[in-house]
C-alpha cells in the first residue's frame, strides 16, 4: 500500500485536530496506519481513528493499522475497543455483500 501515515507518539487531546486533519488530505485512497511509535492513546484521537475507519467503510477503501505498540494496542483494549475496529478491508467487504 503506497499512501501511508504514521501516528505520532503522544495521541492525545492536543494531537486531535492535527490527526483528522491528516485522514481528511488522505481521504478517498486506501491507507496504511502505522502505530509502532505510539506511547500514549487518548480517547479524542480514538475517536478521530474510529471515524476514520467509518470514512473509509462508505467511501469503500482499504485501511489497516500496522505495527501496533505495546502501548496503543494495550489503551485500545482498555477503552473497549480491538485493531480490528480501526481496519476496513474493501475487498473483503464487497464479497460480504455479494453473499
């Protein structure tokens, strides 16, 4: 997958605007999320992720979190939430609806 971004490492309240603002200019196009560098998730960029992920589902494009952090996968499960929320395979999905 070609278009990429990485997450900073403190995802927080402050990182919020900042990282709707990068899915927004990457919107339309399938995209890697790399998490490896995340010590700190927040729930404000949670939200921001999790929104994202439903951009993705009705515009019908990829999107996988990649080398998630002990960290950030550790926060994601605390705040009730899975990688599997964050991702939206296009390919798989159109073969649901075809079922």
């Amino acid at each position: 997958m070609s278009n990429a971004l990485e997450l900073p490492t403190i995802l927080d309240l402050i990182a919020a605007p900042t990282l709707h603002e990068a899915f927004i200019n990457r919107r339309g196009q399938a995209l890697a999320v790399d998490a490896g560098g995340v010590q700190r998730l927040g729930a404000q960029c949670l939200q921001v992720l999790l929104a994202a992920r439903a951009a993705w589902v009705a515009d019908g494009q990829r999107l996988e979190l990649e080398n998630p952090s002990e960290e950030f996968s550790a926060t994601l499960e605390l705040l009730g939430a899975t990688p599997e929320d964050l991702t939206h395979d296009a390919q798989q999905n159109g073969k649901e609806l075809a079922a």
